[in-house]
C-alpha cells in the first residue's frame, strides 16, 4: 500500500485528498460521505489532520486506521508538534505502527492560543523537524535515545510542509533543505493559485534537493490546492494566512461576482479553482487537495 503511494510520487501522477476529523466521538459520518461519492476511486490516498487551530477534534491517528480499513487507501496521518512531549509522540508512533499506520505528516502546529480549550498550553519540545528526526530513528530500528526496540518497528514514511509563498523565495528553499536533510519524502506546500507560484516552487526544491543532500536524500514537491467558492474565503486568505497569496484577480472577480448572488458567486470561484487544478495538474500532476470536508466540490474538482 504504502510502497506504492511513494513509488506514484515519485515516478508517476499523484493525488491525495485531505480529510479534518470532527469535533465528534464518531468520524464514520466522513467516511460514508467519501463512500457515498466513491471518491476513494479518484485519489491515491487520503489524509486527516490533527486538531487544526488548536480546535479539539477527533484524533488523526485513530482516523488515519478507519480510512484505510474502509478504502484500501494509504493514508497520511498528521501529528502534531504542539500537543505532544518526546515521550507521547514516540508511543504514538509505535502504536501507530502495528496497525499500519506508517504515513505521518509532521507539523509544529498552530499557537494553543487560538484554542477553543480553556488555559491550554502548547508543548512544542522542537518543531516539525524533531518529529522527523523520531522517524529516521525508528526507520533505524531504534528510538530516539538510540535504544534498540525489542522488535524492529516497520518503516515509516515521512511528510512536511511549507508555504506556498514568501516576500523571499530563499526563505522557502531553506526550509524545504532542512526538511529534506531530515528525512522528508513529500513536502505538501500551503494552497497555490497561481501557476507562475507553482513553477517557482518547482524551481526551488529543485535547488533545494540539489544543495541539500544529492541523490542521498530527496523529496517531492506537492502541490496543495483549497478551492475557493466565496469572496470572503479569498480574502481572510490574504489578509490573514501567512505564507499563502490569493492573487488580486481572484478577488476581483468574485467580489464582481458576488453582486450577481451566491450561485454566481460560486460558480465564479469554482470556475476559477477547477481551471487551476487543471493547469497545475498539467505541469506537476502531484497534488494534494483540500475542502474542508466538502466532498462534492472535492469530486467536481477531481471528475
């Protein structure tokens, strides 16, 4: 399953599609809703995130094992930095393990500020890369002391992120090297919206693999995309998220659309997100998209 999720990454097409558990004790709900649109049939593999906007949701790991029961799909699942010691992601990751559970995407993870949890704190004993540092060593048979596991875990195939975008593109590539010197095999940009974007983002981790480790280590570039079906999606995008531009076009034609109502409104930002996926599918067909679970447009974009 897993060996060959990699292998379409990096030898072939490539499309995983994001899935954000609930604030609920039941995230079957999703699943019949990806089944129900049988959208297993148009991906790779899924992913599920772990408490985005420090929000309390259903856990990611626990998530990751439904998924793949139900589909046969390799799923990537996200842990976080913010809400676990050495100690805790480390057990997470061994039980993880034996269930096949064996895709992570490590994060740092958003401020516990933003928490809807009362006094939370956040833990962050080291940022993402920390994470990835845990995986190379049980990849190595060990945990992170360098103490030998009683029994070998299976190997586990690392993922990170980065931004789709920086006021200096070097900012970029020196965090695509540092994920890629520790271990990373994917790295899922933040959403793109414009191809010129996409081809710089090429151009950098290209020179990032380069400089960074030669044929020792290297990582893919996947292409993130969130379509955008409301003006004021677009734009608390590019007021508010760091690290993503919506460009101004985009904008302005869903704020000429928007006067025309919510159907025209979304068929213009629609129209706009399925162009673009197509354009970038074109030039780099690894991709990961995101709906914040809403899976009719996933499969609009997707059919």
């Amino acid at each position: 399953m897993f060996d060959t999720l990699i292998d379409k990454l990096k030898n072939s097409t490539y499309i995983t599609l994001e899935t954000t558990p609930g604030h609920s004790a039941q995230f079957t709900p999703t699943i019949e809703k990806i089944a129900e649109l049988e959208l297993d049939k148009y991906v790779d593999g899924f992913s599920t995130t772990d408490n985005p906007l420090a929000k309390l949701k259903y856990n990611s790991l626990f998530a990751a094992k439904m998924l793949q029961d139900r589909f046969n799909k390799p799923v990537i699942a996200t842990m976080s930095m913010r809400d676990r010691n050495k100690i805790a992601l480390q057990s997470d990751l061994l039980g993880a393990n034996e269930v096949d559970v064996r895709a992570i995407l490590a994060l740092t993870g958003d401020p516990a500020n933003l928490s809807d949890q009362p006094h939370v704190k956040g833990v962050f004993e080291g940022d993402s890369t920390l994470l990835l540092e845990m995986i190379s060593a049980f990849n190595s048979g060990m945990n992170y002391t360098g103490k030998p596991f009683a029994v070998r875990p299976k190997e586990i195939y690392p993922f990170a992120v980065v931004n789709s975008y920086a006021r200096n593109p070097k900012t970029l590539q020196k965090k695509m090297q540092k994920k890629i010197k520790h271990g990373a095999l994917g790295i899922i940009t933040q959403p793109v919206y414009d191809v010129e974007s996409a081809k710089l983002l090429l151009d950098l981790i290209e020179s990032a693999n380069n400089e960074c480790c030669g044929d020792h280590k290297r990582a893919e570039l996947i292409l993130g995309l969130f379509p955008i079906t409301k003006l004021r999606t677009a734009q608390f995008l590019s007021a508010h998220v760091p690290g993503i531009n919506v460009p101004d076009y985009w904008i302005d034609k869903l704020r000429i659309a928007s006067k025309g109502g919510e159907a025209e409104e979304y068929k213009v930002g629609f129209e706009l997100s399925k162009e673009l996926f197509e354009d970038l599918k074109a030039l780099h067909p690894k991709m990961h998209l995101m709906t914040a679970n809403q899976f009719k447009i996933a499969k609009d974009i997707l059919i």
